[in-house]
C-alpha cells in the first residue's frame, strides 16, 4: 500500500469513529435519525391540534344553538324599528286582546320609553290604556296580556268599581302596559 492510501484509510477510520462516537453519546442531536423523545412531542402536539379542532367544532355548535335562542327571544319582541312603530305594535295587540273579550278601549296614550338598563340595547315602551268592562271581562283580558306570545308586563292599573245607572256592575279600568323592543340606533331609542 502507497503512503497516500494509508493516509486516506486512516483518516476515514478516523472520520467513522468520529460519527460513531457522536451518534453513541449525543443521540438527541437527531442527526441521522428522529429520538423517540422527538416522535413523542409530535405526537403529542398533532393531539393538542386534534383536540382544538374538535373545540372548534363544538364552539360552532354553540354557536348555531346561542342564535336559535336569540331568535326565540327577538319574536317575543314588539315590531318596529323606532319606539313609535313598536307602541302601534303594542296598541294593535292592547286592541285585538280586548275586542276578544267584548271591550272597547276608551283611550290608548302612549308614554315616553324608559332603556331598561345602560348598555342594555333593548327599550321598554309603555302604553296606559282605558277601558270599562265587567269583572270576567277585565280576568279575561289581564289573562291574555300575561299569556300572550310578546314580551307584555303590567306596570300599574286601577281598577273602580261605576256605580251610577245602568253602568251598574261595571268597572273602570286604568293600566299602563309594556313591551320591549330590541334597539337599532346608539341613543337608546327611549326619547323617540
């Protein structure tokens, strides 16, 4: 063998070693192949990414289930974009609740709107009414405003017995009803 050739032997020899010797005691370096502690952190992060995907899914889900609700409740509400266009909402329901039971409303005043809370983007519009009718007309018709399918409370009412003529037995009735109505503009829509 010539002198160059035991010289490139032995610096191969040497170069192999050097290899051998780095794969043996440096085996995290993943230089000729991945660690089981790297394939165990990819694992681990390829599940961190599946469980978000699967979250994703279910927040979407919530999602579909947050605007069925909100839609449930919005039909609850009087219709009208302006506190003026949901009070003749209100009225037209004041008005077809008492026809129902036989009784014609004397007056109909519609009252300023109170927002029920700041930040709050839902207004109260109240409407005090007048009326006379019996006593079964006057449960008939306190029924159908609780039972009715839009968000109606009673605020006030007075009731007086009429004692004069042939008025005999009848009653005198004098309440405030609310509904709501869900805000458009950033005023509060309560002065409108």
């Amino acid at each position: 063998m010539t002198q160059a050739r035991k010289r490139f032997y032995l610096i191969l020899t040497a170069v192999v070693l050097a290899v051998g010797l780095i794969y043996r005691f440096a085996p995290s370096t993943d230089i000729l192949a991945p660690s089981r502690d790297a394939l165990f952190l990819e694992a681990r992060e390829v599940a961190k990414y599946r469980a978000l995907v699967q979250q994703g899914r279910g927040i979407e889900k919530a999602l579909g289930s947050l605007k069925q609700q909100i839609a449930k409740v919005d039909s609850g509400l009087l219709k009208g974009q302006t506190r003026s266009l949901a009070a003749v909402d209100l009225q037209n329901i004041l008005t077809r609740i008492a026809a129902d039971m036989g009784v014609e409303l004397k007056t109909v005043r519609v009252l300023r709107g109170k927002k029920i809370k700041e930040g709050v983007r839902y207004v109260e519009v109240p409407v005090q009414v007048k009326l006379e009718c019996s006593l079964p007309q006057l449960k008939g018709i306190l029924y159908r405003i609780y039972a009715s399918r839009k968000y109606l409370k009673i605020g006030k009412i007075q009731v007086m017995a009429m004692t004069r003529g042939k008025e005999e037995g009848m009653l005198s009735c004098s309440m405030t009803v609310s509904g709501f109505m869900k805000v458009q503009g950033s005023d509060g829509g309560a002065g409108r």
